[in-house]
C-alpha cells in the first residue's frame, strides 16, 4: 500500500469564535464585529447581521469621525471610559472590530446572544 503525502497547503484546524456569534470574550474584554451605519437618524444599536453587530450613529463618515463618535456612544452604553474601547480595525470602514475592557453594562443584544 503506499503512504498518502500529507498536504503542505492543510492548516490544523482552528476555532473561530466570531463564526458562532458576533461577540466573544477574551478574559475581561468583550471583542465584537460591528457593521456601522454613518449618518444615520440616530445613534442607535441594531440587530446582529451574521457575524456582525449593526450599529448606527448620527456622525458623517468624514475621516474617522463617525467611528469616534460610535466610540464615545458606545463608552456611555457600556459604562465605560472611551479608553478602555480599542478599535482593532476598520476606523475609517462600515466594517469594524472593537474591544471593550471590563463593560459594567451589556446591552440586550448580548445577553439574548449568551
């Protein structure tokens, strides 16, 4: 019988969390997708869409400030200080990841999601 050539191209197999949902944790800091709404009526978080979470805010998309603005709505919805939210990426894209360290408050959309 002769051997099968393991594959060079084949990556072990790893979780994604955010295939599941669009939050995780990683310890004390709540990692979560977001599919942002610039210029919206209202500042205002939505319904998850697949793996991300919508989110609108009022700011224009002009240079990173609808992102800033949805960071300071954001730290007033969690209870937290707009330093303790990081945007890993997407600051000036509708596609974002945000890390939020120790929320003292979550949202109904994450607790329906746990």
């Amino acid at each position: 019988m002769a051997k099968k050539k393991a594959s060079k191209d084949k990556k072990p197999d790893v979780i994604d969390p955010l295939k599941e949902s669009f939050f995780y944790w990683d310890g004390d800091v709540l990692v979560f997708n977001v599919l942002g709404t610039p210029g919206a009526k209202k500042d205002a978080i939505g319904k998850p869409k697949g793996n991300q979470l919508k989110i609108s805010v009022t700011e224009k998309p002009v240079r990173g400030k609808a992102t800033d603005h949805m960071v300071r709505f954001l730290s007033k919805i969690f209870d937290v200080p707009v330093s303790s939210i990081e945007v890993v990426f997407g600051q000036m894209n509708v596609n974002k990841q945000l890390r939020v360290k120790s929320p003292k408050n979550l949202p109904d959309v994450f607790l329906k999601q746990s």
